[in-house]
C-alpha cells in the first residue's frame, strides 16, 4: 500500500505554497499589472479611435456641406453669367437694330433726296430740250408767258407720268 511520508509531504507542500507565493508576488502581481495596463492602453487606444472615427465623420459631413455650398455658389454664378451675357447679347442686338434702322432711315432719305434733285435736273433738262426744241419748230423764240405756259403743261404731263406707274 502507500505510504505517506508526513515530514516529506509538509515540505513539499511548503516548498510549494512558498514558490506560489513568490510566483504570486515576484511574477503575478506584475503580470497582472502588466495585463491591466496593456488593456487599459487598448481600450485607450479604442476610444482615441472612436472619437477620430467622430471627428472625422463631423469633417466629413463638414466637407460634403461646404463642397455643396461651392457647387450651389458655383450654379448661382454661372446662371449669373449666363444671364448677364444673354442680356449683352439682347442689348448688342437692340442697338445694332437699332443702328440698321437709322442707317436704313438714313439711307431712305439720302436716295428720296438724291431722287429729288435728280428729278428736279430731269425736268429743268427736259424743259430746255423741249424749249430748244419747240423754238427749232417754230424757227423762232418764245416770249417768256408762252415758254412758262408751255413749261407748266409738259411739267403737269411729267407728274401724271411718274404717278402711274
């Protein structure tokens, strides 16, 4: 059977308790410690993650907020410029119609004057071939009622003749 050697049993279980007891105090406890902190650190470290993580969500949102103002800003101004420059264009239109037209208005009055004077000369031409001719006929002058008279009767006839066609 076993035998148990009490002396050799209380030493052993001394020797144990004392080198659980210097394991304890020399290797656990700083173990521990050494544990407690890396787990601190960790869960430190967690919550500086976590709250950048915030931060830059909050950035992030700050970001797209401020890039859609721009854009916004942006449109605004182009429809700005779209529309100032649809107004120049409407402006340089209205004067440039405008100008054609002073210039047609202008032209019109030019060609009626030209018309005018041209007509004028026609007809103080055509009298004199007419008197010149009309003396040639009669193989002598005219007194000056009878060369009026004659004037103002092929005068009258001229008008009749512009205003048919």
């Amino acid at each position: 059977m076993i035998e148990i050697h009490w002396p050799l049993l209380l030493t052993q279980i001394a020797t144990f308790l004392v080198a659980m007891f210097i394991i304890w105090k020399w290797f656990w406890g700083p173990l521990t410690r050494l544990l407690q902190q890396r787990s601190q650190k960790i869960a430190g470290d967690l919550e500086r993650a976590e709250q950048g993580r915030r931060e830059i969500d909050v950035l992030e949102a700050e970001y797209r907020q401020r890039l859609s103002q721009i854009e916004e800003q942006a449109r605004r101004q182009i429809n700005e410029a779209i529309q100032k420059g649809n107004q120049s264009k409407e402006e340089i239109l209205q004067e440039a119609r405008m100008e054609a037209q002073r210039i047609l208005e202008k032209t019109r009055m030019d060609l009626a004057l030209e018309r005018d004077r041209v007509v004028r000369e026609l007809r103080k031409q055509m009298a004199d071939l007419s008197l010149a001719a009309i003396e040639r006929l009669l193989g002598q002058g005219v007194d000056q009622k009878t060369q009026k008279r004659l004037l103002d009767d092929f005068m009258l006839e001229v008008e009749k003749a512009e205003k048919k066609p």
